[in-house]
C-alpha cells in the first residue's frame, strides 16, 4: 500500500492499548469510581467491625 492510499493502515498498537482505546475515557471513569467505591465499602466495614 503506497502512502498516498485514502484508508492507510494505522500502525501496530499492543492489545491493551487497542483494549483502552475501544473502553474509552467513560469505561476508564466508570471502572475507577467502581474500584475507589469497593475501597471505601471494606474501608467501612473494617471500621465496623474495629479494624482500626
């Protein structure tokens, strides 16, 4: 393929990048505030039960 083709092939991306990509920054939002919820849940329940 020369490179004056109107639909050139993008280069090689890693699978996680391609994965990322396709996630998106909503995915990455939704996963992160997931994950910092799930912390603060046993973060509270340690607290409960006298974890300390």
């Amino acid at each position: 393929m020369d490179s004056n083709s109107p639909n050139p092939t993008p280069p090689p991306t890693s699978k996680g990048r391609r994965w990322l990509q396709r996630l998106g920054w909503a995915g990455f939002m939704f996963f992160l505030i997931k994950g910092l919820v799930w912390l603060a849940v046993f973060y509270g329940l340690g607290r409960m039960v006298g974890l300390d």
